[in-house]
C-alpha cells in the first residue's frame, strides 16, 4: 500500500484510529518479535504532520 498517501488521506477524513495488519510470510515467528515489529512500523512510515 501507499501508506505516505493514504494515511494523510484518512488523517484528513477525520480518522481516528490507524490499524495496519502484519501480513508478511517472513515476519518473525517469536511473537513478542511480530509485535515489536508490528507496533514500529507505523511509526516509521506515517508521514510527517499526521496525527500520532
């Protein structure tokens, strides 16, 4: 997905929450890994000025 377009798009339609599943067949299978993992990659990919 685009997610530098799409989140400022949902961001300016008012959303509220950003739910973004981990669906890689190659994300670790420790699942405090896949959370970890889950749980930075919003962080690093939601642009700069959207709402955190």
């Amino acid at each position: 997905m685009p997610w530098t377009k799409v989140l400022p798009a949902a961001n300016a339609a008012g959303a509220k929450w950003y739910i973004i599943e981990q669906d890689d067949p190659n994300a670790p299978t420790d699942a405090a890994a896949s959370i970890k993992a889950s749980a930075s990659y919003p962080m690093d990919h939601v642009p700069a000025g959207t709402t955190r």
